[in-house]
C-alpha cells in the first residue's frame, strides 16, 4: 500500500468508526515525516473518544497502526488527535517541564525525576534543547521508566 492508498485507507477507517457513534465529521490524515498524521474534529462526543487519560484515543491509534501493518502499508506509525487533546495536553506538559527546569537551574544544584509516559517524556526532551545548561535522559524499562532533568555536565 503506498502513501496515497494508506491516507485514503486511514481517512475511511476512521470516519467509519465515527458512524458507530452516530457522528459524520471530516476526518484530516497526511503524511509527515514517514508518520500518519490524523486528527479528528471536535464534535459532542470527543470526550468518549479520548477517554479517561486518553486510553481510547492511544488504543483507536493502535488499532489503526495495526490495521495498517495487516494492509502491509508503507507507513504504519500513526499519531492521532481528537478535539486537539494531544496539542492541549503537550502545551501543558511544557508549561509543567519548564517549572521542573526551573528547579534544577544551577543555584540547586539537584536533578528532578518525572514520571511521564514516552510522548510526555520526549515533549519534554524537545523542550530542554532551548536550555543551554540543562540536560534531560530517561532511566527504567517499560511501565518504570522515568524522566531525570538535570545540570549539564561541565
């Protein structure tokens, strides 16, 4: 399935999902950057399709990245946004991250360790590049993985 067929094909898939739930909403896909770029509108029922903690957006997403390996397409990496949750929620991440910066800048001295999910952990490492004395790495495996914001090392 090459990149035309694959927008064409998640387009379908998901705007036929919407009918399950009574909604007829023009759903948005592109490619960027060898990842398929959804979003889906606001409507009445966004609230249902992200869900507590955004559980059923991450699982339509992996449903649709699982649809898409079956299909043997091109691009298989899916990001998908509802009601633009994931924006709203990665512009709070940032205000939060460059709270946690503030509490490692030199006169503390102190690393500060976060526990954030991967896309919450590499929003705030995109964040730190604007700092020149501030390092980020994540540490643990799996569920126990964690975010150390530190000094830089001289």
């Amino acid at each position: 399935m090459d990149q035309i067929e694959t927008v064409e094909f998640v387009k379908k898939y998901l705007e036929d999902l919407l009918t399950f739930f009574d909604l007829n909403l023009e759903v948005s896909v592109k490619i960027e950057d060898g990842i398929v770029v959804a979003s889906i509108p606001h409507s009445e029922r966004s609230s249902i399709l992200i869900g507590r903690n955004a559980e059923t957006l991450r699982s339509i997403q992996n449903l649709l990245s699982t649809a898409l390996h079956h299909k043997e397409a091109s691009t298989v990496r899916v990001n998908l946004d509802i009601a633009d949750y994931k924006k709203q929620h990665a512009e709070k991440i940032v205000e939060k991250g460059r709270g946690w910066i503030e509490e490692v800048q030199p006169w503390t001295g102190e690393s500060k360790v976060v526990d954030l999910n991967a896309a919450d952990r590499w929003t705030v490492h995109r964040l730190v590049v604007e700092y020149s004395d501030i390092d980020t790495h994540s540490e643990g495996e799996g569920r126990d993985r964690r975010l150390i914001i530190s000094q830089k090392s001289s």
